[in-house]
C-alpha cells in the first residue's frame, strides 16, 4: 500500500503547498507538506515525526489568522485538503465527515444528498476540520445552535506517553472511556490533543432515518439589505445605528424567539487612502423565509434596528432565494478579502456603550492608512446557540447576543506594522474600560477561539490581569487541561494559543 505523497523543498509542487493558506502573512516552510489520504497516513507520519523529534502542523482548509501552522519551529505540516469525503455511516447512524471538505462543499453535500445540514459559517474556502473544532456557528446557529453542538463522534490521532501515535473514536456517549476527548473537541479549536482523521455529525436525540438526524434548514430565506454613506454618518448617527442594532439583539435572542431564524450582519468599514467618500456601513438580515409572516417579520425587525438613525440610507429590495444559493452568495461575499489579515473578536452580551461607538467613529473615520479594508462586523448570536449548558461542550460562551469581528487586510508587506498597529489600538481603545479585551462581564464575554489572536497573550494589549485562557474557554480551561495531561502527555500538539 502506498503511503501519503509527501513534499520537500525542492518539490516542484512545493510553492503551491506554501501559498495554499489564506493569510500571506504567515507562508509556511516545513522541512515538508505530507498530503494525508486516510487515517493510515496521519497515523504513520506522526509516528515518524515524533520518532525523529520534528515538530508537528495539520491544516485542512488552510484559512488560519495566525501562524499556528507556519511556526518556524514546525518542520512537518500534515495537509488534509485530499480527506474531503462526505457520506453516510449507518453503523453509527451518523453522516461520516472527513476533516478536508471545505465548508460550502460539506452543505452541498449533506443537503443535496439528504436535505439536512449542520449550522457551520459560510465560506468556499474553510475547511470543516478547523472550524467545528472551535465550535463553528453560521447563519443557521440562531436557529440550531452552534456547529459542534451536531458533533456525535469524532476520530483522532494521538500520541501516547510512551510515544505511540494511535486512533481513537471518542462519542457524546457519557458512558464512553474516551467521552472527554470527545468533549474537547467541542470548542477548544485545533492543533491541541491530536489530529482529527473524521468527524460523526448526529444532532442531540434525533431519530430516524438520514433526513432526520440533523438540522433541515429552510426552504426559502428572505434577504435584505440597507447601505449606509459613510458621509451621513455622524456621530449621532452611527450611536442610533449600531445601538439600534444591540438593543434589537439583546431584546430578540432567547432560545424562544420569533426570530431565531434570522441572521443579521451590521459591518462598519474604515474609510482607506483610495476612498472616496463610500460606504460607511452595510445592514443585512436573512430570514427563514417560510413563515407565513416572514415577510413582516422581516419588515418589522429592520424598522426596530434602524428606526432612530437619522442619516441617508438605501434600501435594497428584498429578495427570497433558496436556503443553499443564499448561502453560496453569502459565502462569495465574506471569501473577498485577500493578502495579509489581522483578526479580533469579541463576545457581546449586550450591545456597545455610546463611549464605544465614539471610539469605533473616531477611528474608522477619523485616520486613514495603508490598508485595502478594515471593517468591524456584528453578527447575530443567540437563541438556539444559549440553550446549552456553559459546560455541556467546550464551547463557554453560551447567553451572548452577538459577536464582534474586527479585520483588516492589506497587501503590501511593508505596511505590516502600521496595519497592525492601527489594529490594535481600535481594539484598545473599543474595551478601553476593561484592560483593552472583551473581559467577561454583565456586558462582554471575552473572545471566539476560531478568530484566534496572541495580542490576548501579550500583556502591552491584554491589560486586564485575566489570562488569556479565560478570554477563550473561561471555567472549561481547568477539564481541557486535565484532558491535555491525559491525551498528550508528550505535548506533540501545540501552538502559540493552545491548551497547556
């Protein structure tokens, strides 16, 4: 039997492993890329790896905001791209997942197939190894909670304390011996305890047949949109517009609410050195569109989240699309950016405070640079999402409204630190009243482990006294250690954020 291809420096086909990844910041250069075709492969590269001392890397989607994967200390990266099989398992009564299918490709396939879906983001380019690790969420999650809450099984590559790598199948079975490492794996991100070969996705007490055993999402979704001139929008302006947006959150988020079919996103942009006047910000909302009152549903929730803002607007007609092709435009929308990216995040349990949104203002509009985009973006959380107990999944953040996405992008090397700078210090200035970070409180609920930033471990950006592992996994940080101690115990998995 053939092992997996595996490609060093010098390989021709090397260069195109290196820039495969979707932040240029960080290009990877191992000793080599080892392209995995089954659990086989994983389990015999790690062997060698640890036997011959190298450091170890995975990667499926290759979309990562830090250099978890291009560390210079790593000297094999195990690429899943060709572990992209999606079928189902009816031993385990299960829909059998592999770590490499991006994320588009798995909705097609899950739906196309078998009508159902799991309530992951939207992208052509994240692969569902990365994301279900962190938890995963998506336009669906109001509705049907997080990714990983529809995590049944999952398959993983280890290495004892003797040095052995092995496989192991870990379930939600409370009664199984691997049911913690199951657990981990809920939310505490990739690149901790070992390498997932496959994932098992049955929602939580769903019977029956393929059809039944997870989410069904609708048939139709309704979606609007409203653009905001960046000209119109004063101070004033941008308070009632993005306090509007909060309050209509933090009214609208229980597991019980009429809209927990609706996914909204308010995405402020920065205003950059080859603006001209432009755009200021964009409202969109999707709504499960087969209600009979979608329509006013609809209607009504855009009135409540812009009804006080007194500033030019433009309202799009709403149009209603099938669930899937309404997530193939959504997912084109938020794959644009390209080139180097810095990301941050946050948790909100309540919308921003008038003092924030004066600093959001000041600093979108009030200074250019070297950027191509710089956008905040609020999307909805809640609801289906809060159902679920702090500590039933790794997943911590469990009664937040809303999450907060702060990116920039740009695509000259040389204005790296500029761009960051400028990064960080909105950031700052955002949670200026709790040490520079979305510390954990009646309003915060610090930071999505998926939008992965090691500022929070750096204390010239984390001023608050909290460690970064609170921000990230809160009261679960304690079991995911002893978790760690049990499953890598030779700490062959690790990162600049990864579980100690």
């Amino acid at each position: 039997m053939s092992g997996p291809a595996r490609i060093a420096a010098g390989d021709p086909r090397y260069e195109d492993f290196v820039v495969r990844g979707d932040n240029a910041r960080f290009p990877p250069r191992p000793d080599a890329f080892v392209l995995a075709r089954s659990t086989e492969d994983v389990v015999r590269t790690v062997q060698e790896a640890v036997r011959a001392g190298q450091r170890i890397a995975v990667r499926s989607g290759g979309h990562c905001y830090e250099d978890f994967v291009s560390d210079p200390t790593v000297r094999v990266v195990i690429d899943l791209a060709a572990m992209d099989r999606v079928g189902f398992d009816a031993e385990r009564q299960a829909f059998a997942v592999e770590p490499g299918v991006r994320l588009m490709d798995l909705y097609r396939a899950l739906y196309l197939g078998w009508g159902v879906t799991v309530p992951g983001g939207a992208s052509e380019l994240v692969g569902i190894g990365g994301h279900l690790l962190g938890g995963g969420y998506g336009p669906l999650s109001r509705r049907f909670g997080a990714c990983s809450d529809h995590l049944y099984a999952v398959e993983v590559v280890v290495v004892d304390a003797d040095g052995r790598a092995r496989a192991v199948v870990a379930t939600r079975d409370p009664a199984d011996p691997n049911h913690d490492l199951w657990w981990a794996h809920t939310g505490a991100g990739g690149g901790n305890f070992g390498v997932v070969t496959r994932y098992w996705l049955r929602s939580p007490g769903a019977e029956g047949g393929p059809g039944d055993l997870l989410p069904r999402p609708p048939a139709s979704v309704l979606a609007s949109s409203t653009v905001f001139p960046r000209e119109g929008l004063t101070r004033e302006a941008l308070r009632a517009l993005v306090g509007g947006h909060g309050r209509w959150h933090e009214r609208n988020s229980a597991p019980d609410s009429p809209y927990a079919g609706l996914f909204s996103g308010l995405v402020l942009f920065a205003v950059a050195p080859q603006d001209d006047p432009g755009i200021g910000a964009i409202l969109f909302n999707h709504l499960d569109g087969t209600g009979a009152d979608a329509e006013e549903l609809l209607a009504r929730a855009v009135r409540e989240m812009t009804g006080d803002v007194d500033a030019p607007r433009y309202d799009m007609p709403v149009e209603r699309a099938p669930w899937l092709s309404t997530m193939v435009k959504l997912a084109r929308a938020q794959d644009g950016e390209s080139g180097r990216h810095k990301i941050k995040s946050a948790y909100l349990r309540r919308g921003y405070t008038d003092a924030q949104i004066d600093t959001i203002h000041d600093h979108l509009w009030g200074d250019g640079h070297a950027f191509s985009s710089a956008t905040i973006s609020l999307q909805s959380y809640g609801c289906a999402a809060n159902a679920v107990a702090p500590d039933a999944t790794a997943t911590a953040q469990r009664d937040s409204v809303l999450r907060a996405l702060y990116l920039t992008s740009w695509a000259d090397p040389s204005t790296d630190e500029a761009n960051l700078d400028w990064t960080r210090r909105l950031y700052r200035d955002v949670y200026a009243a709790t040490g520079g970070v979305p510390l954990p409180d009646d309003r915060n609920d610090g930071c999505y482990i998926n939008f992965p930033d090691v500022d929070m471990a750096d204390p010239r950006w984390n001023a608050s006294g909290t460690p970064w592992q609170y921000l990230y996994f809160k009261d679960n940080h304690p079991r995911l250690q002893q978790i760690k101690k049990r499953w890598d115990p030779l700490t062959v998995f690790s990162h600049a954020l990864s579980v100690q």
